[in-house]
C-alpha cells in the first residue's frame, strides 16, 4: 500500500480568484494538514494555451504562490513547487503517452470546448491535445489519489484514471502467471479464451461488474476445466498485481463550480471574477452594480431570489439567517437590492482581511517566497525521481 497522498495543480494565468478560493484552495487548507500534498503551478500547463506569450508566465507563478500563502496554505505542512523544475513530469507525460490513444483526447470535452473559446490563439497544436496526458503525469506521479479539484476538471481525472488501469496492465503483471493463465485458458477453446481475456480486460480497465459475472459463467459452464484450473482461472480475474501507478479520485467542494458575477462560472475568460487580493473598493462597485431579479425595477416590486444572481453568492457568504432574511425581504418587496447585497460584500471583506495580512509578508520579503518554493521543487523531486525510478523498470528500461 502507498501513503494517502494528494495533488493537485493551477495554471499560472494571472492572480487567483474567488472560484479557485471556495472551489478548491479553502479544501487545500484543510486537507494540508490530513495527507501529504503537493500543490504544484504548472507552467508547462500555461505553456499549451500561451506558448506564443511566455514572458509573462513567471510573473504568474510567483502571484499565484502568493495568492496560496495568502489562502492559508501553510508551507511547512504542504509541498509546494514549479511544475518544470521537476523534470519527471515531461517524462512520465511521455511514457504514459505511448499507450494513450488518441480517441480519449479527442473525446475530452474541455479540448473542443477550449478550441472554440481561444479562437484567436492557433490551438491546433500537439500539446494543446496532450494537455491531458501531462494533467495525468503529474497526478500518477506522486500516485495521489485524492485530487481536489473543481467540476471542469473531472473528465481529466476520469482520463487519469483510464490511463493509471491501463498502464498497470500493460506493465505491472507477473510475466510467469501471465504465461500459466494462457496456457490454461486454452482449454476453454480458442473462442471462450479470447472471450474470457476480453472479459478480464473489461473488468480491470473498466471495473465492468458484468463482464466479470460473465467470465464467472464461462468457466462454470465449461467442461473442460479440471477443479484446479478452474479456480486458478477464477482467481486470475481478480488477481490484483502490484499496481506501479494508482488511480486518483477528484475531490469537490459545495462550490466546485463556484458562479462569477453574472451568475456563469467565475472564471477570467467570462470576465466575471472578483480577484482574492482586489482592492476593497472595486470589489464593492462590482457587487453594488450585479444585476438582480429583472422583475425588481422599483424598490416596491417583489422579487424571487431564486431568479437573483446576488443570491448564488448568498449561498457560500451567508448563514441560514441571513438566507431567510433575505428570502422573506425579498419576496415582499421589505429589503431593497442593495440592502441585499451588503451581507455579500461584508462577507466577502471580511473573508479577505486575513489574506491580504498574510499576502504582505511575501510581497515584502520575496527570498522567503522563493526559499519556500526551493524547497518544495527539492521535495517534489525526490518524490518523483522514487516513481519514475518504478516506472522506468516496468516498463523494462532498466539498463542496469
Ligand atoms: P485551472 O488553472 O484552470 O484552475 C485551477 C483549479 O481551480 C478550479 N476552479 C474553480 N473551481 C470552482 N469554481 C470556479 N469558478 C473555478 N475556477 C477554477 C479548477 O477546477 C481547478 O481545479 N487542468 C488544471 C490544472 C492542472 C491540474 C493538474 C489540476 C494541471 N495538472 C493536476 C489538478 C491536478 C486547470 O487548468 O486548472
């Protein structure tokens, strides 16, 4: 068994903000203190999407490992690193590669949905397709398997999950079991081998519970097996082998898909954010100005919360009280918008003081920041260097 380990990454695309906060990072902090983690900017990441524009990924990364330190990621429990200064990242990208066909990354609902959306950037491009392949490397690489991510992000740890099963069958079975297992399946007949080994198949990579029942009734039914094959055949079905890589699960919040200010996504491509560190005025203006219920044109004018963009943000910012007030307030016309959003904007406020205070110190003093960060790139490769050395030998490129 490995230790409980959990990874997760962001794309250095400029400061972070408040989706990134409620949809992942407040878990980071939480988390940090129950597992190992390592939290890893991945600039080779940003790379796919900006590799015409590269000069300003470096400025990123350093605002996004501030705006981590500011959430309350503490460094002296969580790992903390660059994605390209460990190296094994591209390697295990490049070895998982060879046997991840092409269909999964075409299939991928961010790849299609992205193309259309940076239609000014030429995303046809090898790495661009590859984006998953390098999502799954860094994940396999420390063979987490807790993965706290938002919604976007699950189809890519499905896909993790498909390559880690594939891999471990490829590479991680026992060469002389393996030879026994044909030779005794062959009694079944050339048909129901090859049908029991596609079963088999199934039920590793897929966790297909019928194609097991399946195989189950083939060698029960089978006349030809004598008492012992029959149970080495059973046994095989399951037969756990050393697994080199593990399948991670995602992790999502309450918020894992946490709404901007037109109640789409928060995200910067929509233009929607309120950022982690933002001035305190601007944040003001921009909730003061949200559009509410459309039916509320006069203060007298009952409105439905439900039809409020201002109320998606009452659900992470608000107590039950709050809600009530707001709910009954609204609805008889008894509170105005902009009574409404004030629990919203002291929320959100009051949620970011104690960030900005930590924030300061690492503006202040940036060698702390690149110590903390040194040292996590130091951790992450030892780490790495132990898998990819398991890796490396499955997959027979020992040389030793
Ligand atoms: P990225 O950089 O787009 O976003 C980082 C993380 O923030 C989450 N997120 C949100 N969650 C809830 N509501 C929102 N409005 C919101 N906006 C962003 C994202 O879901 C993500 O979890 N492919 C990844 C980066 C990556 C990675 C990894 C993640 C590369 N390798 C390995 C985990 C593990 C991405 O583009 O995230």
């Amino acid at each position: 068994m490995y230790p409980e380990r959990v990874f997760s990454g962001m794309r250095p695309t400029g400061s972070l903000h408040l989706g990134h906060y409620h949809g992942v990072l407040k878990n980071w902090t939480v988390l940090q203190s129950k597992y190992p983690c390592f939290f890893c900017v991945v600039d080779w990441h940003a790379l796919t999407t900006h590799y015409e524009t590269p000069g300003v990924i470096e400025k990123n990364v350093w605002e996004v490992f501030i705006d981590w330190l500011a959430a309350g990621i503490d460094p002296n429990q969580a790992t903390l690193f660059i994605q390209s200064k460990v190296p094994e990242h591209s390697e295990l990208a490049l070895l998982i590669g060879m046997s991840t066909p092409l269909s999964w990354l075409e299939r991928v609902p961010t790849y299609k949905e992205q193309m259309e959306k940076l239609k000014e950037r030429d995303l046809s491009t090898y790495g661009f397709l590859g984006y998953p392949v390098l999502m799954a490397a860094d994940i396999l690489l420390y063979r987490a398997i807790h993965v706290p991510v938002g919604e976007d992000q699950v189809p890519h740890l499905e896909m993790t999950r498909q390559i880690a099963r594939r891999f471990n069958r490829l590479y991680s079975s026992d060469s002389i079991v393996e030879e026994k297992s044909y030779q005794v399946a062959k009694k079944l007949g050339k048909k129901h081998a090859r049908l029991y080994f596609a079963l088999r198949h199934s039920y590793q990579e897929q966790g297909d519970g019928e194609a097991l029942a399946q195989a189950h009734s083939i060698l029960l039914e089978s006349n030809s097996l004598s008492i012992r094959d029959r149970e080495f055949l059973f046994s095989y079905l399951e037969v756990a082998r050393k697994r080199i890589l593990v399948e991670p699960k995602a992790l999502l919040t309450s918020a894992s898909r946490m709404p901007g200010l037109d109640g789409q996504k928060m995200s910067k491509s929509y233009g929607n954010t309120i950022g982690l560190r933002e001035a305190k005025s601007s944040i003001v203006q921009k909730i003061r100005t949200m559009q509410t219920d459309p039916a509320r044109v006069q203060l007298k004018d009952p409105g439905d919360p439900e039809k409020c963009k201002v109320w998606q943000l009452h659900q992470v910012y608000c107590n039950e009280s709050t809600r009530e007030w707001v709910k009954v307030g609204c609805k008889t016309a008894g509170i105005g918008c902009l009574d409404c959003k004030q629990p919203v904007i002291d929320g959100i406020l009051r949620e970011q003081q104690p960030m900005l205070e930590r924030a300061q110190k690492y503006m202040d003093d940036p060698s702390l920041l690149r110590d903390i960060v040194d040292d996590g790139c130091e951790k992450a490769r030892k780490s790495a260097k132990e898998v990819m050395q398991d890796v490396r030998d499955a997959m027979g490129l020992k040389y030793s």
